[in-house]
C-alpha cells in the first residue's frame, strides 16, 4: 500500500463501516459531557469542585456549543440517577 492510500484509509471511514463511525461519534460526544460533569463536580488539588447547579448551568450553557444539545438533555433528564451510581 503506498503513503497515499495508507493516509487515505486512515481519514476514510469506509473501512469502519458509517455505523461504526456513528457509535463512535455518539459515545464520544456522551463521554464529553460525562467527563466535563465528573471533572467539574469533584474536589481537584488545585481547586474545589462546583456546586451541582453550577454545573449544570455550566452544561446548559455550553449545550450546542461544546457539547451535542441532545446528549446534554438526555444527561439532564437523567442526572439524578447518574450521581447515585456507584
């Protein structure tokens, strides 16, 4: 295989198939807000965590911006189940 057709096949998502390629998007736009969530909500050694609210006005604001809007409201709607997850 020559460095054009190697390089090609890494940037084509035909290899994957468009489905795979959607999962992946999808999970890592999930993992974003979860992430952000995580990051913001927990004491750090270099600073305490946020209130819950702040947070998720942080996460309201930054929806359709940072973060996909629809997985923003699907953790919305769903926040309370996700923090008493162990």
């Amino acid at each position: 295989m020559d460095r054009e057709s190697f390089l090609q096949s890494i940037f084509s998502a035909a290899p994957l198939g468009i489905g795979v390629v959607i999962e992946r998007v999808l999970e890592a736009r999930i993992f974003a807000v979860l992430d952000v969530w995580d990051t913001l909500h927990s004491d750090r050694p270099y600073r305490q965590a946020w209130k819950r609210e702040q947070v998720l006005e942080y996460l309201r604001a930054q929806a359709g911006k940072q973060f996909d809007p629809t997985v923003v409201a699907a953790f919305l709607a769903q926040v309370q189940e996700f923090e008493q997850m162990p």
